[in-house]
C-alpha cells in the first residue's frame, strides 16, 4: 500500500456497461410513479497505474426512471437514456485525464460534468449518475489491485482525498486526518420502506397478483420474518389521505412490545412549507399517531426540488429535522439547505461516495461549530440490488458512522432476480454474514438488523467476486 499521502495516480483506459433487466415482485409506488420492471447498470472500468500495472474494476446501480428526473414530459424510457447519457459524459471526460489520484479525477472533471449535463438537459443528480457509478468502479479497481478492503483503502486514503475548489468550505479541514478516524459500524439496523400501495396486514383485501413466493408481502409479514424495527413510511403529499395511511401504519406498528424508528419520506409531494407546517400539526394533534410521532426521527425531502429551497424551513424543523435527498444534486446543494434549516442530508450510493463523505466532513465540522450534534446523515436506498451495488452502499454508510439504512430492494425484488446464479452463489459464499445461501441466495436480515463486516473487509470495494458481464447481460455497450 502507498505511504500515507501517496495515492495512486491513473489513467482510465476503458468504460463498459452492461444491462440488467428485472421484475419487481410487487409493484413499488414511490411519488406520482408506480414501478413495475427497471433495469440495473453494471459498470467495468479498467485503469492503468503508474508502472504500467493494469487492474479493473466494478460498479452496478438501477437506472431508476422517475426519480432522477420526475417532469411529467419525459417517459421511462427517456430517463433511462439520460442516465445512459450521464455514463457516456463521464467516461469522456475521464478518459480525457491523465496522472490524476481517484478523488482527483472526480473533482477536476466536476464543474464540466455538470455543465455538460445542463447542456444536454440533465438534472444536476442525473448529471452526476455517470460520475458516481465510475467513481466507485475505480476504486474498486485500485483496492482489488492493492489486495485491501474498503475501510482500510479510505483509512489510509488511497483516493487522495484533500482541499480542493470544488468544496471550497472545507479548505480548513483536515481530511485525511477526518478519514483515519472514522469508525466503521459493523451492524446496521435495515429501515425497511412502507410504500403508497403496500398491504399492512391481512386486514387489507390481497391483491390478485400478490406474489407467491414465500417472502413477506404486508408490512406485518415483515415485521414476523425480519424482525424490523426501524421503517421508512411513503407520505403522498395530501394531508388527509397521509393521516390517514399513517394511521393505518400506526396500528401494526404499535402492536411491537419494543421501541420502533421511522422516518418520513415526502418525495417532494408537498406544495410548499405551510402545508407540510399544517400536516405536521394535524400529525402532532392526532391521538392515534402520538406514539408514531415520538418516534419519527425526521422527514426526508418533502418539497419538491424546485422550490425547497424558497423560502426558510425553520417552521417545519420545530416539528422533525428536515433531510435532503433529491434537491442534493450538486455538492454545493447541503450549505445551501443549512442556510435555510435543513439539518440532513442523504448518503446514496447513486449520488457518489465522494459526496457522501465530504457531506459527513461537513456534519462534523458544523456540529464542532454549533457545539451539539445537529447537523446529521441518513443512509437510503434506489431499489439497491443484491452483490456489488448493494455492497458498495452498506460498506459507505457503514464508514460514515450511519447506524441505520433503508433496504428495499430485497422485498419488492425475489432475491438475486437480475443477478446470474452462479454469481449469486459466490457472492453467498464470500458473504455468509450478509447472505443466507440456501434455499436460495437472498439478503440476511436478523432481528431487524445486517451484518456488514465482510463489504469493509473484502479485497475490494464491496466485494472481491468478479460480477459476470458475458452472456448474462441483456445488453452491453462501451461509453
């Protein structure tokens, strides 16, 4: 391994993808869009380091429609070419760089990345999709060269994070010192999501298409096989038909003899900030909702991106912190919420790790400021599916320090559905504590929780199997 301060300079030599396909095993309603089928990106990446040493690297993400960019204009499909698009970007752009570390390639190319996303009329996160996913592609690639996990690489700085222009803000922070002593957490508790359409119990009428398939379907099924104590509640952005849903939600969850976690999730189907003020009051007043209420920890990015940074969010926040996640498409996007009361920010894989971990920086920084512990990350999820792309994620927000993470991708998804079987089970023999093997490859959850060790610890990012890119891809195209 490189001395400290010594990362490895490279140069990108090539940039293929390949494509996944996948049904949901029941349909995910999340906004105005209700996702039935998507597809997952499998990035390969291979670098040259100096020396002339060759290695390559992997990285997979879903090419998620009506999340990236949610104008009603724009079909599925033409969401799924932006993201194809940011790829392309990317890969020019680094593969036009020479003798740059890893966090050097990201942060020169940034500002022309997102001019050229504008240009072609990407939102600012679809404009970093190609970014984030070749970030980690890269990395990956230098930890299976270098023979090291995840946690160590960053712990010694192998990307050769440092001030930069790009995060001019943290010009007084020491980096590399901030990333020796982040203390991975080994356990995180899985926050499992509550969709607009999700049944809760055998109350509600089964659907006629509801999967038989032995997993857990209702809210309470999960609860029984996974024991979750920690949830993700969808809020559709009517008052009424919100109260009402939790109401529903409330009641199978009080039901748990133990303290349960939830965090609300707007997906920017608020108005405007007086009548998110007015649900939360009508929140607060509700009898049924008091033990919910206590135990809601905040609420995540309920006015649309558009507007919420408008005005000041200062009444909300007296309710529950307010967290970002889709306003957060630009690095600048997180002083500019603090500014206007936001407390939180979203760590996804899809947004790039290197965000993430200046955005943790940041929270450090601004809580030794503010002398409490304000300013916080959450850790959420995109229909993350099993093997590297859901490696990847657990093995960040562990290094973050995040205690808790959204999974969902494991329950509106069977198992390892876009993943060849062989390559489902190397990845179950590679990760016993994280996959049960039999009787088939599927994420382990146990008494609500996963265990990440083997992501930190794998000779690579995530993970040391190699994903299969022959016949299983659906397609594959270089950028």
């Amino acid at each position: 391994m490189p001395e400290a301060g010594g990362a490895p300079k490279l140069r990108v030599l090539a940039v293929d993808v390949f494509e996944r396909p996948f049904r949901l095993r029941m349909p995910f309603r999340f906004g105005l869009h209700t996702l039935t089928q998507a597809r997952q990106a499998l990035v390969r990446v291979t670098i040259e380091l100096e020396g002339g040493r060759v290695a390559t690297g992997y990285s997979a993400e879903v090419l998620l429609p009506k999340w990236f960019d949610k104008r009603p204009e724009f079909t599925p499909e033409d969401n799924e070419n932006q993201l194809r698009q940011s790829l392309r970007n990317a890969a020019r752009a680094y593969m036009d760089e020479r003798g740059k570390t890893a966090f050097g390639l990201f942060a020169d190319t940034y500002r022309a990345l997102m001019e050229a996303g504008a240009a072609a009329d990407l939102p600012p996160l679809a404009a970093g999709y190609g970014a984030a996913l070749l970030d980690r592609a890269i990395f990956d690639a230098i930890c299976r060269e270098w023979r090291v996990g995840f946690w160590d690489a960053m712990r010694h700085n192998l990307p050769g994070m440092k001030r930069h222009a790009v995060v001019a803000d943290l010009d007084g922070f020491d980096v590399p010192l901030f990333l020796r002593e982040l203390q991975p957490v080994r356990t995180l508790h899985a926050r499992h999501t509550v969709g607009m359409l999700d049944p809760l119990d055998t109350s509600d009428t089964p659907a006629p298409d509801a999967p038989q398939d032995g997993l857990p379907v209702t809210l309470q099924d999960v609860i029984d096989t996974y024991g979750n104590t920690y949830f993700k509640l969808k809020l559709c952005g009517e008052a009424d038909r919100d109260i009402a849903r939790l109401v529903d939600i409330a009641r199978v969850l009080d039901r748990l003899p133990s303290p349960y976690v939830a965090t609300l999730d707007g997906n920017e189907q608020y108005a405007d900030a007086q009548s998110l003020v007015e649900f939360c009051r009508r929140m607060e007043a509700t009898p049924a909702l008091r033990r919910l209420q206590a135990s809601t920890l905040f609420i995540e990015q309920p006015i649309a991106r558009t507007r919420a940074m408008d005005v000041p969010v200062d009444a909300i926040a007296a309710f529950k912190p307010l967290l970002l996640d889709e306003s957060d498409g630009t690095l600048e996007t997180f002083p500019r919420g603090k500014a206007r009361g936001y407390q939180g920010v979203s760590s996804k894989s899809c947004k790039g790790f290197y965000k993430s971990l200046v955005n943790r920086a940041r929270c450090a920084q601004w809580n030794l400021e503010a002398g409490r512990p304000m300013y916080f990350m959450s850790a959420e999820d995109l229909i993350i599916q099993p093997g590297i792309s859901l490696q990847q994620d657990l093995a960040l927000a562990s290094l973050l320090g995040i205690d808790h993470i959204e999974r969902n991708g494991h329950h509106y998804v069977d198992r390892f559905a876009a993943t060849p079987q062989a390559e489902a089970r190397a990845l179950a023999a590679a990760h016993p504590d994280l996959y049960n093997a039999s009787p088939a490859p599927a994420l382990k959850i146990h008494r609500g929780c996963i265990d990440v060790d083997s992501c930190g610890l794998a000779e690579g990012f995530g993970t040391a199997v190699v994903p299969e890119t022959n016949h299983a891809a659906d397609l594959s195209w270089q950028a």
